[in-house]
C-alpha cells in the first residue's frame, strides 16, 4: 500500500492553518512549539509549511498579529458610542465575547498566553502585546477625555484612573476565561463593571461638591475660614 505524502493541499486554507498554529503557540509558545508539531497540525510539509509562511518564525508572527487584532479594533469601535458607559461596557463585553469564543474558531485568547513570553526572530511577541494595549489604552484615554470636556462626566475626572481601571478589569476577566468562568458570568461581572464606573465618578463629584458647600456654609456661619 502506497503511504500518502505529506505536502500542500489543493485547498489550502489559510486561515485553518492559523488556527491549528495559534492552538499550538497558544499552549507552549515560539520555542515551545515544534516544527514537527506544527506540521502535524496543519497537514503541511515543512517545504510547503515555510513557502507559505517563509518559517516557524513568520507562521508566528501571521499568527501573533492575526489572532490579537481584534482587540484593537474592540476600542476602536466602542470609543465611536454615544455615551461613555456604553463605550467601558462595550469594550468589557466584546473583548468577553472574543475571550470566550467557541474553540472551533478560536484558539484561546492570545494576550494572556505562553505566546506573551515568548518571541521569535521575526517578531518579539511579549513587546508587541504590550504596544497593542498601550494603544488601546490611548484610543479609551482620548475618548474619556472628551467625555469630561462634554461634560458627561464631571471636570475633576481623572481620565488615567478610569482607563486604569478598565484596564485591571480587563485583564481580570482574561484570566477568568482562562478558568473555565461561564461566558454569561463574565458578561455579568463586565456590565456591572462597567456601569459602577461611571456611576463612581458621578457619586463622587457630587460628595467632593456637597463638602465643599458644606465646608463654605460653615465658614459663611463663624464670619471667615475655618
């Protein structure tokens, strides 16, 4: 019986191949995964498997820049909402949505994985996660920053807290996917999130306010400051 060669398909999909390597790099990393490895997953040849993607390393960085691109283009979306809330909101659920995505289609969410330390001749994965969060948060500082000047949300805001916060968020609900936590859940705890935010700095202007007439009618009752 004549054993099958290995080799490139006649219908090659690409984007299946991304996938089969983005559950491998998802898992163990650059150095972690094996050519081999890679070649058993995708059912390429490593002829065919580097005349695609010229090596290991450029699958890694088609895989790398393919499977986090859509969280870039979560902020920059949400931040084109009408109303602050619903920009945080959008982001903590779209990016829960990505997070949670169904393992036939997705390999796992790639910015809290072995691929974040490792990286490759072509491509420094760790540092390149890293600019795509400072981007997005920029993308949500400048939209924040607008909402203040607007006046939805009070002048004494501080833009990088709320980003910051957003952002510990975030990466709190990653991390919860990764363990298993229902997809329903996470939606919860990112809406909830979301509206408490906002609700904060509103709740908080107005104490900061009612202390400072409160503090003006005291100085007005005794005839000077206190």
């Amino acid at each position: 019986m004549t054993t099958p060669s290995r080799g490139r398909p006649s219908a090659f999909d690409r984007d299946l191949v991304l996938l089969a390597a983005a559950r491998l790099f998802w898992r163990h990393g650059f150095s972690g995964t094996s050519t081999r490895a890679l070649t058993d997953a995708t059912g390429l040849s490593t002829s065919s498997l580097y005349a695609a993607f010229g090596s290991k390393a450029g699958l890694f960085e088609e895989t790398v820049r393919t499977y986090t691109a859509p969280y870039r283009d979560i902020y920059t979306r949400a931040v084109g909402l009408d109303s602050i809330a619903a920009v945080i909101e959008s982001i903590l659920t779209d990016s829960v949505l990505e997070f949670t995505a169904p393992s036939e289609t997705h390999p796992g969410c790639f910015v809290s994985s072995a691929v974040t330390n490792d990286s490759a001749d072509t491509l420094d994965a760790a540092q390149y996660i890293s600019e795509l969060h400072r981007g997005n948060e920029r993308t949500l500082l400048t939209r924040i920053e607008r909402a203040i000047e607007a006046g939805e949300l009070p002048v004494e805001t501080s833009a990088n807290t709320i980003v910051g916060v957003v952002q510990a968020i975030w990466h709190g609900l990653s991390v919860q996917s990764r363990n298993a936590v229902p997809r329903h859940a996470l939606i919860s705890t990112a809406k909830m999130a979301a509206s408490s935010i906002v609700e904060y700095c509103r709740t908080d202007s107005r104490a900061k306010a009612w202390r400072k007439t409160a503090s003006q009618v005291r100085q007005t009752q005794r005839g000077g400051p206190e």
